[in-house]
C-alpha cells in the first residue's frame, strides 16, 4: 500500500513508473503463462495481443479518429478483439506442435506489427511508424488517473490541522495495476485447478492420450489461445492509457522474448513463480542500469559497455544457468519439480 510513497521519497516518480510497467509485464507473463505454462504451446509471438490491445484503445481515444469513448467500452473492446486475434492465431495452428507452432506464431508477431507499420496508407488507420499521440488516459467520471490530486483529512475534526494526501498519475495507476494484477492471478489459480486447467495438463502432457479419453483438444486449444490473448489485451490498453503515445517499436519481437523469458525463468505453469520472474526481469534492467554505469565511471572514468549490451549478456548467461541447473525455473510448481526430477532419474539409470 505504501510503496509508491517509499519510491517517490528515494527516488521520484520514475521508480513507480518502473513498478507500474512491471505490474503490466506480470499481467503479460500471467497471459503467456496459459499457453505455454497450461497448454504447453509455444508462443513467440504473443506480443501481438498486447498491440492490438494498445491500438484498440489509442484508436477509441484519442483525436487520430476523433474519438474519446469512455473506458468501459474502450477496455472491454480491446479485450474483446484481442481475443478474437487468439482465436484467428490458433484455429490454422492446431495440428502444429514444438518448433513449428513456435515459427507460426513467430511470423503473427511480425505480421501484426509490420500491419501496424505500414496501415497509414492509402487510408491512415495506424498513422504508421510515428505511432499515436495525446491518448485519453483513463478517466472515472471526473477522476483522471493522470493528473495530481491533493486531499485533505481532518478525521472527523480529531486533528488541530488536516492531513494533507497528494496522489500522482503513476500512484493512481500503481494502485490500478496491483487490484487488476491480483484478480488475473486468482483467475488463474483458479482456471489452474478447475476442469479447463486438468484439461489444458493433459493436453500439454500427452495430446493423443488427452484426445484418446475424451477431451476435445481442439477447442482446449482455442480457449487457451483466447484466454492468453484477453490478458494481453488487457495490458497492452492500460500500457496505451499510462502511456500516452504507441508505435510500433513498442511490439518488437524481442518484447515476446522477453515475456517468454520471464515465464521460463520463473517457473513455467506456477503462477507464483511467473509473477516473480516476470518482475525480477521488469525491473532488474532499471537497477543494472543504475549500478553499471557510475561502477565504470568510478573505475575506468568512462562507460566502457553499455547497459542495454550487460543487459542481453547477462539475459544470455542467466537463461543458459537456468536451462542447465534449474530448468524447472527459480520458483517451480511442485508437479513441475517431481517431473523432472523422475525424468533426470530415469536418465540416471538408463545411463
């Protein structure tokens, strides 16, 4: 409740807007979670759900269409259409497994945004690579959530002078963002554990058993591809509301990467885990940033690397340690954990 407030005094709003992106990156991870964590189907091009989301909104609200529909339509439709683009996604790769589903959802990524680059022309619907400016935050009545407000308490005429409480923009979203993240992760632990959730198990364990005792592994399939895409859609909406300005460049296949990462790190199928690898990578980059470059100042007088270069070395390195010494991840659902352990043992023997 009070972290806002312990970043704004240490280190200004920046380290909440740091917190908030990183809320949207678990919202993401959480999303890709029930393809590839449930279902077990891989996913490179997920970053798409999130575009079509952050279009969606940037196109209901904003003067590009002169535009500015009230959020309870605007989040609902991108939710909706990023589910429908789930749905297109998954219904022409429901034959393909591993590295061929991998390659398919790989070319949706780049399609969409290569679409999104090139729709400005001969009608602009995108306005192409400059992306899109002055986005209606989101609004509650008169509520905005990115201005500052001042509020006052006196508790009942208990104190001589009133409290005085100033909310910023990046607070109002910071308390959003954690009501929304906590009610995906309910939605997901529950999802995890009801019928739907032993289905999607199955169906990532053995297709041809699941298939075999009953399941309908096609419309598994879809769900999950829908379900994985409507939590995109949902951040990739706030991500266009906080941010104000979209392009293209935002929606790079390196962002899929980087999601997959945090769900690979963190423990794929453990939603606990998830969460915790998708933060630890949103905002460890900040910190490294913070830490290497006043180290290389301090020891050779200059920046000898660039952070953004540490950064993928280090992604590189951590991501090859977790493959070889913990490729249940950092903090694996127990039923992962037993797995590999009986397949490591069974190799042992064979061996």
């Amino acid at each position: 409740m009070f972290l806002p407030y312990v970043l704004g005094l240490g280190g200004g709003q920046g380290w909440v807007r740091l917190v908030n992106f990183s809320l949207l990156y678990v919202m993401l991870a959480l999303g890709l979670n029930i393809v590839v964590g449930f279902a077990g189907l891989l996913d490179l091009g997920y970053i798409a759900f999130y575009a079509v989301g952050a279009y969606t909104w940037a196109l209901l609200a904003s003067p590009h269409f002169d535009l500015h529909l009230p959020f309870w339509v605007i989040l609902p439709a991108g939710v909706a259409v990023a589910c429908l683009f789930g749905v297109l996604l998954g219904a022409p790769t429901l034959k393909l497994r591993g590295d061929y589903l991998a390659i398919v959802t790989l070319g949706f990524g780049e399609i969409v945004r290569i679409f999104m680059t090139n729709l400005n022309a001969p009608v602009n619907i995108t306005n192409g690579p400059q992306g899109i400016n002055r986005i209606d935050p989101l609004t509650v009545g008169s509520f905005s959530f990115a201005k500052t407000e001042s509020f006052q308490f006196d508790f009942f005429g208990l104190l001589a002078e009133p409290v005085s409480w100033r909310l910023t923009g990046p607070d109002k979203y910071y308390y959003l963002l954690v009501v929304l993240a906590l009610v995906i992760m309910a939605l997901c632990i529950r999802l995890q554990t009801s019928r739907v959730g032993r289905a999607w198990e199955a169906v990532r364990e053995d297709e041809v058993a699941a298939n075999a005792m009953g399941i309908n592994t096609r419309n598994i399939k879809l769900m999950a591809f829908a379900m994985g895409a409507s939590f995109g859609g949902l951040a990739g909406g706030l991500f266009a509301s906080m941010q104000r300005y979209i392009s293209p460049e935002s929606f790079s296949l390196l962002e899929s990467v980087s999601v997959l990462c945090m769900v690979v790190l963190g423990g794929m199928g453990h939603v606990p885990g998830v969460v915790f690898g998708a933060i630890l990578l949103a905002v460890f980059p900040e910190v490294l940033r913070h830490v290497v470059v006043p180290l290389q100042e301090a020891v050779f007088g200059t920046v000898v690397l660039d952070p953004e270069a540490i950064r993928m070395m280090l992604f590189g390195i951590a991501m090859v340690a977790v493959m070889l010494w913990r490729p249940e991840g950092l903090w694996p659902s127990p039923v992962r954990k037993r797995e590999l352990a009986a397949l490591e043992e069974d190799g042992g023997s064979k061996a």
